[in-house]
C-alpha cells in the first residue's frame, strides 16, 4: 500500500483533525483515513454520476447503470442490493438441515 505524508500542516488544523478523531474515537490515522475514504468514494460516485450524464438517449441509461454498478464493483464497495441479488444466485434454495445461528448460541451459553 502507498504511503501519503503532508508536510507543513498549520497547527491549528493538525489540533482540529485531533480533536475530530477524538469525537469519532479514533487515532489520528484512522480519522485521517476515514476522511480520505469518505472522499475517494465521493469522487466515485461523482465520476459514474457524469459517466451516465454524458450519455442521454434512452437507450444507453440501461448502460449506464451497468457502468456505475461495475464501477462499485470494481473499487470494493457494492449496494445491498447488489450482495442480496449475487447471494439469491448463488444460493436459491434455503439451506435446510443444519442448526440456526441463534440455536448455537443459545446451546453455547447455557453450557456456561
């Protein structure tokens, strides 16, 4: 993984950004993080936004979603949708014969 530094950075914003990650309770890295993901994903979202913008007749809006759902894909993230659509194809009928979670549990603490 790459590594980013910032130099000179004004006191004022690093004592901001510290007190931010305590809010949040995070270290200063994983606030710094956070922020730089909340901000990466923005910049994907805004490039599939312009990707289907760019495209107007109707027979590309379809292609459109298409690109913005591979985008998603491509870069780690996907919607809820999407997980429960690929799990449905994966998975069509329920699994049958074998304990539920919340059963093993329950065995498991009462043993205690």
């Amino acid at each position: 993984m790459p590594n980013l530094s910032v130099k000179d950075v004004p006191e004022a914003w690093a004592e901001a950004l510290r007190q931010r990650a305590a809010r949040s309770h995070r270290s200063l890295q994983g606030e710094l993080m956070a922020i730089i993901e909340q901000a990466a994903r923005e910049s994907w979202a805004d490039a599939a936004e312009t990707q289907a913008a760019a495209r107007t007749d109707s027979a590309a809006a379809p292609s459109a979603n298409l690109q913005r759902a591979n985008l998603a894909t491509q870069r780690g993230w996907k919607t809820i949708e999407q997980i429960a659509t690929e799990r449905r194809q994966r998975f069509p009928q329920p699994v049958t014969g074998v304990p539920l979670a919340v059963d093993i549990i329950r065995a498991d603490r009462d043993a205690r």
